[in-house]
C-alpha cells in the first residue's frame, strides 16, 4: 500500500515515470476488461490506448484514499461501454465482431496447449456462446458479469469500481445472469451459470 501512495505522489507531481508504471501494471487487466466487454482485439486496443489517455489528462481527479486500480477498471469499465455506445449507433456496424473467434481463446478454464483438444474446442464455443447472449444484456449486467465471472472481482470490489451499492451489483448479477440462461437455452447449450457469492 506504500508502494501506491508513493506512485499516487509521483503520479500527482506529474512525473511520466510514474505513468509509465502505472500502465505497465495495469495495462494486461484493463486491455481483457475492455476484451470482454467490447468483444473484440481491435475494439480492445483502442479503448486501452483512451483509458490510459482518460487517465492521464484526468489524474487530478483521483481521490486519495481510494484503489488505483478501481478508478482505472471503472474507467476502462465507462470507455468500453462508452465504445460499445459509439459503435451500435453506426449504421453498418459489423455485429460479428462480437463472435471473433480469438475472443474465446482468451479466458478458457485451461491455457494449457496439451489440454484436450475436445474439451478445448467445446470450450471455445461455450464462450463464443456465452460471449454473444452478452451482447443481448444491458451495459451494466455485461459489465458486473465480465468482472465478476471473467476477472474474480469480488462483489463489493464490483461496486467500487463501478459506484453503485453492492445491493445494485447483487441486482445487476442476477438479472443478468437469469438473461443469459434464457438466451443460452434458446441456444440449446444451457451451461448452468450459477451466481458466486464471496
């Protein structure tokens, strides 16, 4: 915790080695934030590069006391769907995107080449699956799931970063979830996602 007051100082005086090592952290987490949620690499890149840029125009805006890491997650959380806004009301955007067929190789269960090639490949679909029935949710349902299912955020750090209560999140979770069951049945794959509590 030392270590960040003393970025958060450094950070705060403007010094650029400071950012440096700031992105350097933090630049793996918000890149698959934005992965999960836009969908796509490229889509991915571009809303890491405006997070880091968000970030750096705006540090003054930091309250000291809180978790760098979770005003930079709410902010890649805030760019994505900001992203994802900008996108849908393009009038030929490409929705297959969403389907790329990388983005599941991403967050399989196992990244390990000598895991069975079945399992990995049913894998893949799985999360292709599940990846297009979040397309079908709200903002703040994708969101709250992408970082609770995808990236182990606890339920109360999801509030942090995402400044609702825990009861909203408790919300969020569940409505979507029950969305994704629906949609996934309709699918006929049905993969029981079960709501994990701490």
């Amino acid at each position: 915790m030392n270590d960040e007051k003393e970025l958060v100082d450094r950070l705060s005086r403007g010094d650029l080695g400071a950012f440096q090592e700031l992105v350097e952290q933090h630049k793996k987490k918000v890149y698959y934030i934005a992965l999960d949620i836009a969908g796509n690499h490229a889509d991915a890149e571009d809303i890491s590069q405006e997070v880091f840029l968000k970030v750096f125009r705006s540090f003054k805006t930091f309250r000291r006391g809180a978790r760098i890491s979770s005003w930079l997650y709410r902010v890649a959380v805030n760019a994505s769907i900001d992203h994802l806004r900008r996108k849908s009301a393009m009038p030929d955007t490409d929705r297959r995107d969403f389907l790329h067929g990388d983005v599941a190789e991403f967050a399989l269960p196992s990244h390990n080449p000598e895991s069975d090639p079945a399992r990995r490949a049913e894998g893949q679909m799985m999360r292709a699956q599940i990846d297009k029935a979040l397309q079908k949710i709200s903002d703040q349902e994708r969101s709250v799931f992408v970082l609770r299912h995808y990236h182990d955020l606890s339920l109360k750090e999801i509030a942090a970063v995402m400044k609702v209560s825990l009861g909203s999140v408790k919300s969020y979770l569940f409505r979507g979830l029950k969305k994704l069951q629906v949609e996934l049945a309709a699918a006929e794959t049905g993969p029981g996602l079960e709501v994990r509590h701490e």
